[in-house]
C-alpha cells in the first residue's frame, strides 16, 4: 500500500511540475483529484481544461477551488463512492414503496366495488350513480398504477445507467478492467475459443513526461477509439494505464493479428498536434501480442501470460508490430 501512496504522490508532483504549479496543499489536492478521481465535479472541471492539452493556471485551480467548497473536497473520492450506494440503496426502498402503493390501490378498490355491491338495488338512478363512481375510482387507481408503473421505469433505467458505469472505463468509455474479467469467465464457462490480445503504446511515458498527462488522456482517447472502430463488432477493452485487450469469439488468431495490423496503420495516418503550440507529436503507435484460448477459466489466465509475453517482445524488436505468441 505505501508503495501504491508514494506512486500516486510522484504523479500528482509531475502533474503539477507539468502544469507549473507550486506544490501548495491546496494545488496538491486537486492535482490528486485530477489524477484519481476524474469524474468528480472537480475533476470534470480540471479535465475540460487539460484534455484540450493546455496547462491549467493558479488563478483557474483557484476558481475552480472556491467554486466547490474549498477544505470540503478533501476525501471528495470516499464520498462520492458513499453517495453512489446511498442513491442505489434509496432506489431499492423506492420501489419497494412503489410495489406495495400498487397493491394497496388494488386491493382498495376491490373493497369498495364489494361495499357497492351490497347496496345494490336495482334502481336505474342507483345502478347509474353505483356506475359512475365505480369508473372514477377505476381511473384513479389506473393513474395511479400507470405513474407508480413509469416511476419503476424510470429507476429500473437508472440503475441499468449506474450498471453499465460500473463497468465502463471512464476515460475512454470502453469496458473495464472489471467488465472484461466478466466477458472472459462468460466465454470461458461456453467453452468457446477465443483470441486474445494485448496491446500497449509505444514510449507512452516519454509522451507524459515530456508533455504531461492531460496530452497523456488524448493520446490514449486517440488508440481506444481507433481500436474500438477498426475492431468493431469484436470486444476491446482498456486493460489498465497505457494497455488495451481485444477478444475475438474465434479460433483464428491470424485473423486476430490482421485486424490489429489495420488498427496500428490506420492510427499512423492520425496527425496528432498540441493544441497550444499546433506542435506535431509525430507518430502514435502500439506493439501487441496475440495468443489463443481454448477451455476454461485456467485457459484466460495462461493465454494473457502468452498474449502479455508476445507483447513484451514486439517491444524489444522495435516496436510499433503485432506478434503471435
């Protein structure tokens, strides 16, 4: 774990370095935010700056503390990981509501059809007044069924919404770490063979160092997408940092390698410039390694060691090439 502090406390210095920030409690701060917890209100609004690839200003990180709250932000990360489950758990009591609302509305308007029942009489001026109330209450409880009906809609969507977030990288919008774990167990309980592969950008920590992390997330925005509209309708991933994984339900690991290739050629035609300076960054490229998975749940784990050692040795003869394991 101090090892895991002290690696997140280097990159929030470089973040700061990068943007020429003093290393102040208060910049410090939401430097970290920026880095770790970007979907928070203040990360959002730090990354509609960086993404661009401008450094952000004292009197912009400024505002942007004033503006929500100044010393509250701090643990804004466990608090917004708290207000998620607080939602969720108020949705699932809402329901509950909502169910036993429905039944009791039902179950009222059958008392009172019987009450009117016994008091029946035969009269036509009784038979039509017994009539009417009797449609007025029908169409109460219908309303009131018809909005309990749309209000579980509506949750049930929100909780999908909450769903397919948990399971999407935030910054590339792909699947997760989580949601590929996911996608390999179900292919691995089918018994179907699979391709595998990994792919990393080439010199990624030169691309951060030199230029800092907000041109970092474009450059890794720029390979997901370019992955994920080559490779369509095949399963890609963001497996972690600068690492991506594509699944192909197939047992043609040379079909798997091709479609990578066109992926890598397609991203080198992308030009890529700082927006401050409309400085070319020159070529954007990734080196992969494809391996094949047939059986079960040991068959994953042995092939991303395959797929991740094809990997490490595209690097080592030059990079920018995708190699079978």
């Amino acid at each position: 774990m101090a090892a895991v502090d002290f690696e997140k406390g280097e990159k929030t210095m470089a973040f700061l370095k990068s943007h020429r920030l003093p290393p102040s409690p208060q910049n410090y701060t939401l430097a970290y935010i920026a880095l770790f917890d970007s979907g928070s209100p203040i990360g959002r609004a730090i990354q509609e700056i960086v993404d661009e690839g401008y450094r952000i200003k004292q009197e912009e990180v400024d505002t942007i503390f004033d503006r929500h709250g100044g010393a509250a932000i701090y643990g804004l990360t466990d608090k917004a990981q708290g207000e998620r489950a607080a939602h969720l758990r108020h949705q699932t009591i809402k329901l509950g509501e909502l169910a036993s609302s429905a039944a009791d509305a039902t179950g009222a308007f059958a008392r009172e059809l019987s009450e009117e029942a016994d008091h029946f009489t035969g009269d036509s001026a009784n038979t039509l007044s017994i009539v009417g109330r009797m449609i007025e209450q029908s169409q109460q409880a219908q309303g009131r069924l018809t909005e309990a009906m749309q209000e579980v809609k509506e949750l049930r969507e929100e909780l999908e919404a909450a769903r397919n977030d948990a399971h999407r990288d935030e910054l590339t919008g792909l699947a997760n770490r989580r949601a590929i774990e996911a996608y390999l167990a179900e292919l691995a309980e089918k018994g179907a063979p699979r391709v595998i592969a990994l792919c990393d950008i080439d010199k990624f920590k030169s691309v951060n160092d030199r230029y800092g992390h907000g041109v970092g997330d474009r450059v890794i925005k720029l390979v997901a997408k370019t992955l994920e509209d080559i490779c369509r309708p095949h399963f890609v991933g963001r497996w972690g940092g600068e690492e991506f994984i594509f699944v192909m339900s197939d047992a043609d690991a040379e079909a798997g390698i091709k479609l990578l290739d066109h992926a890598r050629h397609e991203l080198a035609k992308k030009e890529f410039k700082l927006r401050e300076t409309d400085e070319p960054m020159g070529l954007i490229s990734f080196s992969g390694g494809v391996a094949l998975a047939v059986g079960g749940e040991d068959a994953n784990a042995a092939t991303l060691k395959l797929a991740d050692e094809a990997l490490y040795r595209a690097k080592s003869e030059g990079r920018n090439r995708i190699l079978a394991a």
